[in-house]
C-alpha cells in the first residue's frame, strides 16, 4: 500500500505525547475527590466541552455545542477557489468525554484526542517541512459525544441517538440519583429540551463515521498487537429479574420450609454464566443484586438482579436468553419461588462497513513493518457511539492495545507508542477514503 500520510515520525510521536498529556489533564476534572467520575450535563462536562474546543480552535477547527450537548469540531471543504464549502458533508471523527464512576482516563477520550491529532497531521505542515497538507473532498469533524455511559440517568448513548435522530421524548423523565430530571438537567445546562432535534444529522450530511477506542478486552494484549480493525459491535439485551420467595425470621424458619429469593437469585446468576460458557461469543453479566427486606435476621423474600447479555449477532444472543429462562424456570420451580423479568434495553449488532473496515486496515498497514499486511480483526464486545450513528451513516473503528484488557477502571492503560501508531492510521484511513473519493 502506498503511504498518503507525509508526516514524520517526530511529528507523529509529538502528537501522541500531547494526546497523553491531555489525557492526564481532563482525567483532573471530575465531580469526585476519589476518582474519574465525569457526567452528562454536569459542569464537569461543560468544563472539559469548553477545554477541547479550545484544542481544536488551536488547529484551525470552527467549534459550536449541538442542541443536545455534545461537542462539535468542523474543518471545512476549500474550493478549487480557495473557499470554504460549507454545505459539503463530513467525515466524521467521534468518541465521548463523559465517563463512569471511579473510570480510566482513555476510555472514550483518547479517542476524541487521536482525532484532534490526526486533523493537525492532515492540517499543517510540521516544522520539519515533511508534513503534508492535503485537500479533502469532504469536510472534517471531530464530535465529542456527551453521554456515551449513560451513567447519571441510566440511559446510554444519549448524546450519539440525539445525533442520529433517534432521540425519545420519553426520556426526558429519566432522573438521576438526586432527582433532577434529564429536563431540568438540559434546562440548567443552559440547553433547550424543544430544540434537541436540532442535534439530528442527514445521511446527506455525512461521508462516514471513524472511532478510535481503546479495546476494553485483552484479545490484542495477548496477540502481542498494538491495533485492530473493528468488524462488529455486538449485540446487547439488558434485563431487570425480580424474584419472590417469602420473608420470615432467620432462626425460626428451618430449611425444607425456606422459599429464599436471595439463594434462588444466586443460582440463577451461577446459571446465567454456565450457559454463557457453552455458547461462543455471549456474554452475560449479572451486575446487580439486592435483596428485601434487606435485614440480617430476616430471610430475603425479594431479591431484584440484573442481567446484562451481549453476543456478536442478534440470533445467537436471544438463544442464549431463551436458554437462561428455562434454567431459571426450572431452579425458581425447584426452590418454591415465583420470578419475572423485564427488558430494559435492547441494541441490535452494528456491522462496520466493508469500505470503512477497509481504510482502517490499510491505516493500520501503514504502521507495521514492510511486508506486514494483516492487522487483526475482531468484534467488539463493549457498546460504542458508533451503535448509535449506525443508524444515519456508515460506521468504521479502529481499537487500540489495552494492557490487560481492564477497563471501567483506574488501572486502565494505553501506552504513547500504540497512541502514535494509532493515530497515524487514523489520519491514513482519512485520505484512504479520501483517495476512494477521488
């Protein structure tokens, strides 16, 4: 593969150093004394929405906050005269800056800073004179979507469904744990709730959309590799259980008399990872679990868990559930108990497209060692904004080498070698498609 990119080494290795700087820098701003904790419509995020733009005014981007929050970086079109093309559509370069409670510091925001370096290297030419400046027959854009987790009301992905037009007005009742509702929280941000459709792009609007993220799994720590191409994202279905037994006095009641929903709750967890185990490529997850009425002396007569369920395609994910509910049926007749479940949340699985797939790997090959040309390909288990913008446009990923594979979590970790390579292969998949373009 011909390399597009002409910028140097030193260019590229000083792009990752700042990209970790900044990571280190918005990793201090957080509503928590003992952690990364960074959520939608909080002055955390009008602070670090306020940090970045700053970043990519820095490199010659236009910035403005959509009606739904998230941050938006634009580089226009030129004309063969010289002016900028503002009603071309966009490339579009995303992840989030919102995190969960006690999170990493590059979940989500590496990503967004990967873009702002790549749209310097495409940008300028570097001091050195072996940059490249190269005219793009699209315009530029880097979103930093506000509300990937999902963490203050419970709703993933609010930012990217606002984006791709997919924004429900039943959410708006959704309330966080302090009983502010996501109205109030838009009004006191200084939002508009009556305006968010304006947060909604076309499909004429945009060329495509990349993500760079960190792999939250260790597939490419243990394949020794720093970058992968993303086929897929899986699928999801999450689920409220609730199931009843009966309370009663804990010395009182002997065991042939017990109807425990704790001890049938467990088991149902132990089941839901024995028929995950069986079945390639599904996970489930109970995250949750409480018991009512809680007290030590008292046998729990309710016991509520959650459920959790991803699987590379859609078919094989609603199997595995229906195998769960006869597991759980059958443990729930054993011990006496009643259950019933709820569906919380479904996501079907988004496939990157082939072209997409194609100039992230050819971003990648760039990279490696002449004569290397097969960079990994993997699904990603974790949800992405790209499952949101899926809907209005075609979607492509490039994952980075997590040590470990732990994310969610302060040891979280992506080292400046992988972020240089990275994010060179990012700016190449850029003008790859570019290329495609003509």
């Amino acid at each position: 593969m011909a390399t597009l990119l002409g910028a140097g080494p030193g260019i590229v290795a000083a792009g990752a150093r700042r990209t970790m700087t900044r990571c280190d820098g918005l990793a201090s701003v957080s509503s928590s004394s003992h952690g990364i904790e960074r959520v939608y419509l909080s002055a955390e995020h009008a602070r670090v929405n306020r940090t970045v733009a700053g970043w990519m005014r820095e490199i010659g981007m236009t910035t403005r906050v959509d009606a739904a929050g998230n941050l938006v970086g634009r580089l226009e079109r030129a004309t063969p005269s010289g002016a900028p093309d503002l009603d071309a559509p966009a490339l579009v370069v995303g992840s989030h800056l919102d995190t969960v409670p006690d999170a990493g510091r590059y979940d989500g925001v590496v990503g967004v800073l990967m873009g702002l370096e790549a749209v310097r290297m495409l940008r300028e030419p570097g001091p050195d004179g072996t940059g490249w400046r190269s005219p793009l027959p699209f315009a530029l854009e880097v979103i930093a979507f506000a509300d990937e987790e999902g963490t203050r009301f419970g709703r993933a992905l609010l930012g990217s469904s606002a984006v791709a037009g997919a924004w429900d007005p039943g959410w708006w009742s959704l309330a966080d744990d302090g009983g502010t509702t996501l109205h109030e929280a838009f009004v006191a941000f200084g939002l508009d709730p009556a305006r968010v459709g304006e947060a909604a792009r076309r499909p004429e609007e945009l060329v495509g959309y990349l993500e760079a993220h960190i792999e939250q799994g260790p597939e490419l720590d243990e394949r020794g590799e720093s970058l992968a191409v993303v086929s897929s994202i899986a699928s999801a279905r999450r689920f409220q259980i609730v199931v009843e037994g009966e309370a009663r006095h804990a010395g009182g009641t002997p065991y042939d008399r017990r109807r425990d929903a704790l001890l049938g709750a467990s088991e149902a967890a132990l089941a839901v990872e024995r028929v995950c185990r069986a079945e390639h490529h599904v996970i489930g997850t109970v995250g949750r679990l409480e018991t009512f009425p809680g007290a030590v002396n008292v046998v729990p007569g309710e016991a509520r868990l959650s459920l959790d369920l991803r699987g590379e395609l859609d078919d094989a994910r609603d199997r595995v559930w229906r195998s769960i509910e006869r597991e759980v049926d059958t443990i729930m007749g054993r011990r006496g108990l009643r259950w019933r479940s709820a569906e919380v949340h479904r996501a079907p699985a988004v496939f990157c497209a082939p072209l997409l797939q194609d100039v992230v790997r050819e971003g990648i090959v760039s990279t490696l060692d002449r004569g290397v040309d097969d960079p990994a390909t993997i699904f990603s288990r974790a949800g992405h904004d790209a499952m949101a913008i899926g809907a209005v446009t075609d979607v492509g990923m490039l994952f980075l080498r997590n040590p470990d594979g732990i994310s969610h979590h302060p040891d979280e970790e992506v080292s400046a070698g992988d972020v240089a390579r990275g994010t060179r292969a990012l700016a190449e998949a850029v003008l790859q498609l570019a290329a495609d373009r003509g």
